[in-house]
C-alpha cells in the first residue's frame, strides 16, 4: 500500500491523543508520540506519509508483520460468528488455540490457562507456583523484565521496577550469567555457567530452599539485552529446582512463537520447565491474549481443587481466533524456519560486519530475529555508550542514534545501551538487508561518542 499524506487528519490525532490518553512509562508533557496512519507487512507510516520499516516489532510482538490477511479475515469471520462469550464454557475457538499451543510446547505443557497478556501470565504462573509448593518466595534475575502489574513489576530486573518496588512481594533477585558483563569473574562461557549455577544454588542455601516457590526465567532475556545463556545453564536450573522441589517458570512472553528461530526459544536448550508463560507472537498481538502453559503435575494440584484466579476476557474468541490463525499461518508459510535461515545467513554476518567497522559496537548476539548490539564508549573497558538508566542529556549518544535511524525510514528498539533488531519474523530478506544498511548509517552517528 502506498500512504497518502493527510496531514491535517494527523493533526487532530495527535491533539486528542495529547489532550486525553496517558501513555505507558512516560513523563506525560516530556513525550511527543508519532501519530501512525497505517501498517502493512514490515512497515508502517505516519500521516504526512513517511514510512518506516519496523525494526521493533511494534513492541516484539508482530512476528507475521501487520495486516496479515489470513489473520485479518479469521477475525472478521469469528466476529461476525461470535464476538465475546464467557471463560467458563467450551468455545470452538479457545479449544482450537489450546490444542495448537500445547501441540508446539515442550514436554507436557499441556493445559493452556489464557490470559490477556503476558504480565498477568506472569502473575498466574507465580499464584500457581505458590499454591503448589505452599511456599512463599519468588527467584528472578536482574536483568530481566516480565511486566507492569504488580507481581510481575516486583520480578522484574531493571529500574523499571523501583518506583513500585515495596520490597513485601516475596521476590529475591540473583545474577544469572551474562559473559560480556560478568557478575563472577569469569573468562569463558563455561565458568560463566558454572558460577552463576554455583551463586543461584548458594542464594537458595541462604534463603531457605523450603521457602522458595518457584524460579522465574526469561528463556532469553529480552529487552535487558538479548542474552542467551550458555550451554547448560538452563538444564543445570532445572537440576536445582528438581532438586529443591522448586517449580521452574520460563517467561517466553517475548522470546516464543518463532522469534528465536523455533517456535519457543526453551527448544534451543533442549529444556522443559513447570510453567510456561506466553504472549506477543502467540497471534502478533492483533487482538490481547496471552497465557500459561502448564506442566501435568501441576495441573494436578487443581484437579479437585479450585484455582482461585481468572480473567472475565480469559481465552476471549476474537483473540483465540486470531491465535489459530496465526500458528496456522506460520505452520503454512514456514515462518519460524524462515526467521532460523535469515538470522543464520543474513542478519548475523551483517551485524559481525558492522561491529567490525563501528567502534561503538561492543558485542554482537542473538539468534532467529530476536538480536541485540551492545553499544560502548570504548571496546577495550566496555564503558557503556550512556550509563545505567541514563535519560536527559547523559542519554543523548542513544537519542542521537535512534534519530538517525528514524531519519532514515527505520524505527529501531533501543533500551538503554543497546539497540535491538527484531523485525518481523516473515520479513523478506530485502526489506531486512534494508534495514540492516540503515542501521549501519545510525551506528557512524553512535561512533561520533566514542573514545
């Protein structure tokens, strides 16, 4: 579709949306939003008719890119069929969603409890945890991030979670591995891995092993930087939860549905978890859904006792509908396989490439389309590129890049000193090389700041 201006339309969206919404994360006079007209495929466009190709996914989660006809139509005709109907009856299409979801998670993940989001997934897995243990605590790493609502803010990793943090939610925090920046001194993966498992193993010591519900684990943490565990790592957390008798939770939120090149990241490592907690991709969120996937044992525990939650929109028809046929599409159209090819031959020698040439890139990683570039200062001290939670003026190396790379027609994922690339995961390999050249013109902008 080509975009035709319409400027003054644009106009009056952008004064209701500065009149009247409250956006998400943001000082409310310190924003100035990008009024969207359309989207189609990879792209999308503003109303004086500049397009953009997506580099974020939206927020990570078109992973069949926008307006996929398919999907566009299944919602259509589900509506026209029947709009919304109550969680507590079997409706063709939230049985349908279920049965597709289970058939493509590990292990025996094999009940589906819907939600709206991943944020309240995250919420549930941790109520089901506790209620299966009858324990109190939580685990998560920093680095990490699973959500906005209250539990799930308290687990997360990164300073998004401070202004709520009240320090009551029965969370404790650990060091998972991360080599570039490491906690343990390490020198290879291999002491990386070994180390980090040595220091989670020692806070369960000191914690209490008794009191400890559950870990909670992004597969791959996502917006904290894209960092894939070494070899291992996962399957020695399970150890230690099987171990304790820990429930062993893994976020996927971001990281399932084809993103990582399978259709959940847990496939890499050859792992299965108690809990599994989804979202995004599961139908590129063109209508809210998310869920979590239950190990049997687990489900067990409610067989003839009650489950005290649920969502009055849980397993909704237009979402579950639109959930069917997006893994129908990507099933169809091989797409978890195409986001594998494009990150092995495409996206991973380009970025090696760039990180050649462009002082400012510290270190490369990533897998499928689901990658991140770490920004520095200096390659040899991996000063970052802005310090921790930078915003103003210490934040203007990253603002300047995304500028740049905006200017240029791509609209790219930075969170603090990196900048991701997750584009759609059908994107064509010239709409991808597209974008990757746009990223090489906004990394030149990143290495005015470096020493």
């Amino acid at each position: 579709m080509t975009p035709q201006p319409h400027p003054q339309a644009g106009a009056a969206v952008k004064a209701a949306d500065r009149a009247h919404v409250f956006h998400s994360w943001s000082a409310q006079e310190l924003i100035d939003p990008l009024a969207v007209a359309g989207a189609e495929g990879s792209y999308f466009w503003d109303y004086d008719g500049k397009r953009y190709l997506d580099f974020s996914s939206g927020l990570v989660y078109t992973n069949i890119g926008y307006q996929h006809p398919k999907v566009v139509a299944a919602i259509q005709e589900q509506a026209a069929t029947m709009t919304t109907f109550a969680p507590a009856f079997a409706v063709e299409a939230r049985s349908e969603a279920a049965r597709l979801i289970a058939e493509r998670t590990p292990g025996d993940l094999d009940k589906i409890f819907f939600t709206n989001a991943g944020a309240d997934a995250v919420e549930h897995a941790v109520r089901m945890a506790r209620l299966h243990t009858g324990r109190p605590k939580v685990l998560s790493a920093y680095r990490s991030y699973h959500g906005g609502t209250q539990q799930a803010v308290n687990l997360t990793g990164d300073p998004r979670r401070w202004a709520s943090d009240s320090g009551t939610a029965g969370v404790v925090r650990f060091w998972a591995p991360f080599l570039y920046r490491s906690r343990f001194y390490a020198e290879t993966e291999e002491q990386e891995c070994a180390r980090a498992l040595e220091h989670l193993e020692t806070t369960i010591a000191f914690e209490g092993p008794a009191t400890v519900a559950a870990i909670v684990l992004e597969t791959i943490p996502g917006t904290a930087g894209i960092m894939l565990p070494p070899a291992g790592y996962l399957a020695g957390v399970r150890e230690i939860c099987d171990k304790y008798g820990i429930v062993f939770v893994l976020d996927e939120v971001m990281a399932g549905f084809g993103r990582t090149g399978t259709w959940f990241a847990a496939d890499l490592y050859d792992v299965v978890p108690d809990l599994m907690t989804f979202a995004k991709g599961v139908n590129s969120g063109y209508v809210p859904l998310g869920g979590v996937a239950i190990s049997g044992e687990i489900a067990a525990t409610f067989a003839e006792r009650p489950y005290p939650g649920g969502l009055t929109y849980s397993g909704h028809p237009l979402a579950c509908a639109a959930a069917v046929a997006t893994l129908t599409v990507m099933e169809e159209e091989g797409i978890v396989e195409h986001a594998a090819r494009l990150g092995t031959d495409v996206v991973q020698p380009a970025l090696r490439e760039l990180a050649e040439r462009h002082p400012s890139v510290g270190e490369v990683r990533g897998t499928g389309m689901f990658w991140a570039l770490e920004l520095v200062r200096n390659r040899e001290t991996r000063e970052p590129l802005v310090p921790y939670n930078a915003s103003g003026q210490a934040a203007t190396p990253m603002a300047a890049f995304a500028a740049s790379a905006k200017a240029h027609g791509v609209w790219p994922f930075v969170n603090m000193n990196r900048t991701h690339v997750v584009p759609p995961c059908n994107i064509s390999e010239a709409e991808l090389k597209e974008g990757l050249a746009v990223l090489d013109t906004a990394l030149s902008v990143a290495d005015e700041y470096t020493e």
